[in-house]
C-alpha cells in the first residue's frame, strides 16, 4: 500500500476530515485532496506532517526487510525474540542482525 493511501486510511479511521487534516498540518484543504487522489507527486515534507497529525512516522527500511518487519508489525511485535523451529517465522531480531553483520562486512 503506498504512502498516501495509509495516510488517507488512517485519516478515515480517525473520523478527521481532508479539511481538518489539512488545517492542522499546515496545508490547504486543496492540497490534501489532491494529494490523496493522486492528481499531484507531494513533497516529502507534507507527507512527514500529514503523517504527524494522524500520529504516524516514517521510517526508511532497508528493502531486503521489508516482509519481515511488515510481518513483525502485522503480529504485534508477538514474533520478536521468537526461537526458530518447525513452523515458526523467522525471527525480526536475526534478520536485522544478519543485515547489520552484513553491513560491516
């Protein structure tokens, strides 16, 4: 799901407006709905303060740990720590560990 459209759900499930968000994000009413129906390439910096107000962060993940942190936040952080064996994911632990051992190789 891209960028703009977990911003748009989440503004939905909050009950908020595109005017409200708008109005506490610094931005015209107009711009969030053009951002949100895809009619303009916002810039970062109104994505960041959209984001914001809906309580939301960004956070630049590195591709190849993508599945596994989507997987971590889909369960709750439940698998965090999870000892690996028969049927159990992969641990989001051992994977970030594998990637930064990777790094300073």
């Amino acid at each position: 799901m891209s960028i703009v459209a977990q911003l748009s759900e989440a503004r939905k499930r909050m009950g908020m407006t595109q005017a409200a968000l708008a109005e506490a994000a610094g931005l015209s009413r107009m711009t969030v709905q053009r951002i949100e129906s895809g009619d303009i390439d916002p810039r970062l910096s109104s994505l960041l303060e959209m984001g914001r107000v809906l309580g939301l962060e960004a956070l630049a993940v590195p591709a190849a740990l993508r599945p596994e942190l989507e997987a971590f936040v889909r369960a709750g952080g439940r698998l965090l720590g999870q000892p690996a064996g028969a049927g159990a994911p992969p641990s989001v632990v051992d994977a970030i560990g594998r990637q930064h051992d990777g790094d300073r190789g």
